[in-house]
C-alpha cells in the first residue's frame, strides 16, 4: 500500500519503492513540465514488481519449465513404479504389512 501502512502497522514492503517514485518525481518534473516522468520509469518499474511479482513469477515459470524439458529429455532409469511406491501404507499395503512383520 502505498499509504506506508502496512498489514501487521507497520510500513509496509513497498512503501520504500513508492518513496523513491515520489522523490523522482519531485526532482525530475515540475508543475510547467512533466517531461521528466520518463526519467522515473525504471523507479516506477521496480515499484510495480514489488506490487505483483510479475518478472519473478515469469523467471519462476522459465525455470519449472526448463527444469521439466530437462527431466523428460533424461528419464531415470531406476525410476520407481506405481506399486513400489509406499505412500503412507496405502499402496499395497497387505505386502508391506508382510514384509514387515514377516509372516
């Protein structure tokens, strides 16, 4: 919020990006000329990511996604199967309960 309150009362995460938009704006445009906005795009870029998280949300995609084309292009060899896997007991759970108990 960019009234510098946060959830919890105190400032909040973004109230420091909002201040250095509002300092830009104060040294680069005057109440004649606001030519000088262009100048703080890239403070005023930094205050929106802050906001949504939309780069790092995108960043965060690229890599799941690279991540993914890399698993499927090398598959594990040695990859369990559907019944070897012991989820809580609950995949075949009468052979578990015998190999642990022995019987």
């Amino acid at each position: 919020m960019s009234s510098g309150f946060g959830l919890n009362g105190g400032p909040s995460r973004c109230f420091p990006f909002w201040q250095e938009v509002l300092a830009c704006y104060v040294v680069n445009t005057t109440s004649d000329d606001d030519s000088g906005k262009r100048k703080c795009a890239p403070v005023l870029e930094d205050y929106y990511e802050c906001l949504h998280h939309k780069k790092e949300a995108t960043r965060v995609r690229a890599l799941q996604a690279a991540y993914r084309k890399a698993e499927a292009a090398h598959p594990r060899d040695d990859a369990p199967k559907a019944g070897q896997i012991r989820n809580l007991g609950l995949l075949d759970k009468g052979d578990d309960t015998k190999a642990v108990l022995g019987k």
